[in-house]
C-alpha cells in the first residue's frame, strides 16, 4: 500500500484533532458552569467536585474540530436523593430535579438562558457549542445497594453515565498492553473516522459519533502501525461489517444481549455510511496499484477528507502547510492570540494578546 502516512498524521494533529487551547477553552467554561452551580445551588443540597461527570467524546479525547465550533459538551452532575426535597419535604420529580439545576445556571449576562432538553440541561454560548448537563439522583451512595437514575422526560431511570468512558479507557489501556501505542491509535481512528463521515457536512446523512466509535473499535485492525493503513483496514473491515448488519450495539454494556443504539434494522444514515464506505475503498483501491505515485495518493486521500488544500499545501512544503492550517484552526476558534513580535499563538501563551478580528466570548455571551 501507498505509504501516505506521513500526510495524514499531520492532518489529523492539524485539522482534525481538537488543540489544546480550544481543549482549555472548554474545559475552562465547564468548570464555570460547574462553579456556578455550587455556588447558586439550593440550601441543603450537598455538591462538591467529585459529584460531576465528564461525558462524552471530551472525556475519551475523540472530539474533532468543527468549522462552525458547534461543539456538544457533556458534564453530568449526581445529587443525593435524599437531599433533592421540596419544602414540603417530599421528592423532587425529575423535572423539578431539572428544573433546579437550570436555575441554579442562569446568569443575567447570558444572551440566552440555560433550558432542560429531554435529559438534559443545556448551556448555551454565542460561539455556537453548548454544554449539556445530565441530572442523576444517587440512592444508598457507597454501599452495595447504590443506584444511580437520570432525570429525564420519562421520570428518573436507571443509568451508568461512567460506563462508556470505563469501558473506552479500558479497551485503550488493553490494547496499549498488547502493542504499545495500538490503543491511542484507536482514538486517532475514531476521530478519522468521524472527520470522513462529517467531510460533507449536511448533505451525507451519517450516524453519531458514539455509533461511529463503537464501530471503529469493533472494525479496529490492531496490527497496523501506519495510521494510513490502520484507517484503510478499519474502511475495509467496516464494509463487511455493515454487509452484514447495519445494526450497533452498545459495546460498553457486560449484559447479554447488548442494548441497540440504532433504532431499525436498516436506519437510513447507517444505509448512507455503507454507501459511503463502499465508495471510499474504490477512491483508495490505487494504493495497492504498483504505479501508484504521490500525487494519485493525495487525490484518493483528499476525496476521503475533503482536507481543503491540506495534503496538496503539505506535499508542496510540510512545515508551512502544518503551521498555516494549525493557526486557522486557532483562529476559527477565537482562541488565537498575537504575541509581541506580531505572531500568531493560541491565548495564554506568554505575553499573548487577542487577536482582536476575532471575538472571544468566554464564559458568558457578550451583549449584542
């Protein structure tokens, strides 16, 4: 096979992989919410650190960057059940449940007001993400009968907002064992994979991104070292996978039978990934080809990505090209600074200034 190895490692770091200084930036805003909530919480409801719950991509490290910042951020947070009372001294529902962490996060300079979506309460910022945050109730908290239940539109049911996180970190630390580096290249195939499915935005109809992890590690072909070959096989294992069923199971869950995460048998946009898929590997089968050359590769790869002129900048000059689309990502982030010899690096560098075209909003929207 073609060994474009080199391109799509730097595009991966560059434009797929989310910088540390968006990281700091959201993580920054989720402590925010997190203080807010401590602070403005209802007197006798006990809450300290330890009660909240990193979810999501963010907490396995398999977030992308997206263009318009439209992140998703999940931060749980679990409340003693005896201490959610009203005044009358009786239980809470889930709603009122929800209803008092919405509260507890309003802030008078927020342009729009935090609001309970299904299972959730969802925060929002003027750059275009928000953070949701699942309610949970804890009963007989460090015993053996402890049980933990979601507040949701449905009234509180039994859930394991840990579970997918365990089981990830695990699989990761398992296959690192195994050969070292083999389960931090799961997640770079996972974020891959998630940049392909996402490379035309609305116009491909493609599964989540938890589906797409739970397939990546079922397709995942530990043995490659190249990451253009690990994601080729992971194409390739995908294909027969989905010939087989377009059905995805909650691979984090011990029970038998597993939970589905798809709704049919045949859900339209696991009909369009298979497609997809399928039409990848025909774009990607001139790697094998002995006249394969550098330019053929770029072509095939850069059809998979839509990467924007990144391979054909990186092949023209490695270094210029890594740097350019690094501090675009910055810029699109509003998290890029100009230092004092007029250079562009991400805010919180040393003697770093905002880049001042671009808006950073922080914790609260600023008024319009």
């Amino acid at each position: 096979m073609f060994d474009y190895n080199e391109q799509i490692q730097a595009y991966e770091e560059a434009e797929v992989n989310l910088p540390q200084a968006v990281k700091d930036k959201l993580r920054d805003q989720r402590q925010a919410n997190r203080d807010r909530l401590k602070k403005n919480r209802p007197e006798g409801i006990r809450l300290c650190d330890d009660h909240f719950i990193p979810q999501g991509s963010m907490a396995i490290n398999t977030t992308i960057q997206a263009p318009d910042f439209s992140y998703d951020i999940d931060d749980g947070v679990w409340f003693h059940a005896d201490d959610l009372k009203k005044p009358d001294g009786s239980a809470m529902t889930s709603k009122e449940a929800q209803e008092m962490v919405r509260d507890a996060l309003k802030d008078p300079k927020f342009n729009k007001q935090p609001e309970i979506h299904q299972n959730c309460v969802r925060v929002f910022y003027a750059e275009g993400h928000h953070v949701d945050i699942p309610v949970y109730r804890k009963s007989d908290e460090g015993t053996a009968r402890e049980r933990q239940e979601l507040a949701g539109a449905n009234g509180f049911t039994a859930s394991d907002p840990t579970e997918i996180n365990v089981w990830f970190i695990e699989r990761v630390a398992d296959l690192n064992k195994a050969r070292p580096g083999a389960g931090s290249q799961l997640r770079v195939m996972v974020r891959l994979m998630k940049r392909f499915a996402r490379s035309r935005g609305e116009d491909w109809d493609m599964p989540n991104g938890l589906k797409l992890t739970m397939l990546v590690d079922e397709c995942f072909p530990s043995g490659y070292e190249r990451d253009d070959e690990a994601f080729y096989h992971v194409l390739r294992n995908l294909k027969l996978r989905l010939a087989f069923s377009l059905e995805v199971e909650n691979r984090a869950q011990k029970k038998t039978p597993k939970d589905k995460l798809t709704k049919t048998a045949n859900d339209s946009n696991m009909v369009e990934l298979r497609t997809k898929v399928g039409e990848a590997l025909v774009k990607l089968a001139v790697l094998h080809a002995g006249s394969c050359t550098k330019e053929k590769a770029r072509e095939s790869w850069d059809w998979v990505f839509q990467s924007d002129g990144f391979f054909a900048a990186y092949d023209k000059n490695a270094k210029q090209a890594v740097a350019l689309f690094s501090n675009a990502a910055l810029v699109r982030a509003g998290v890029a600074g100009t230092n004092s010899a007029g250079v562009l690096v991400p805010l919180g560098t040393v003697a770093a200034v905002t880049n001042l075209p671009h808006s950073f909003y922080g914790d609260v929207h600023s008024k319009k």
